[in-house]
C-alpha cells in the first residue's frame, strides 16, 4: 500500500503530464500509460535506470520545457528525494546539467 508521500507524487506525475500537453501541446501518452500502470514512483525509477533519456524527455529539451521531465520534478523539489536512493537522485541531477538545465 503505497504511502501518502507516494501518493502525492504520482500525482504529481500526472500532473506535469497535463502540463506538457496543455504548456507545449506534447502528448505524452506512453508516459501516462506507464504512470497509470505502475505508479509514479516505478515509472520515475524505471526513467531514471534507462542509459539515455527517454523520448519524452527529448521531446520537452526541444521544447525548452525540461522543468516539466521526471528528473526536473526529482531534483527541484526536495520533499520527493526520500522516495529515491542518492544515486537516482543525483542521476537525474547530472542528466539535466547535461542538458543545460539548473533549474
């Protein structure tokens, strides 16, 4: 049973969902299926294991919008630290200095 802290994460994934499409008219449809199907916390950790990021998050760079990526809502609020390792965190961190993003 996921915890309330969990709770308002995933919906906090959502809701940067609704953002992209409303802000940049990004439809990011396989992200939703998979917060929806998994959580967003597994859906979050599953982004941040992968080499490289993922489609959406190249679809938001060029859009200008990485605040609106998995790793912007991880790094810029850290009241959703606790629910990753250092690792991921610092992972997504390093992936939007990469990007030229800080915040």
């Amino acid at each position: 049973m996921p915890g309330q802290l969990e709770r308002e994460f995933h919906t906090a994934m959502v809701e940067i969902y609704h953002a992209a499409k409303r802000e940049t008219g990004y439809n990011a449809t396989r992200y939703l299926q998979m917060v929806s199907n998994s959580g967003g916390v597994q859906t979050a950790k599953t982004l941040l294991a992968a080499d490289a990021p993922s489609d959406g998050y190249t679809e938001l760079w060029k859009r200008e919008r990485l605040d609106l990526t998995v790793e912007a809502l991880i790094a810029d609020n850290p009241k959703w630290q606790p629910l990753f390792t250092h690792a991921e965190v610092r992972r997504a961190k390093k992936r939007l200095a990469e990007y030229g993003y800080h915040g």
